[in-house]
C-alpha cells in the first residue's frame, strides 16, 4: 500500500491507523459474505 498512497488516498489513510486498519480489514470480508449471502439466497428461492 505503500507504494500506491497517492493512488489510493484513502485506503493509505485507512491503514495508517491500528484502530482503522482493523476496522477495514474487517469492513472487506464482511461485504464479500453479505454479498455471497444474498447471492445463495437469491439462487435458492428465498
């Protein structure tokens, strides 16, 4: 991330700081399963 700072403003931003870092290392995955989720649901009828 380091290198692509300026590309990436405020995901640099976001893992700058532990408290954040962890928030958005954990914002991701929680996204990708609420998304997985809704997918199973949708494709099994409920």
């Amino acid at each position: 991330m380091h290198a692509h700072r300026e590309r990436f403003p405020a995901v640099a931003a976001a893992m700058a700081e532990p408290e954040r870092r962890n928030r958005a290392l954990e914002f991701g995955p929680d996204r990708i399963l609420d998304g997985l989720a809704a997918l199973i649901a949708r494709r099994s009828g409920h």
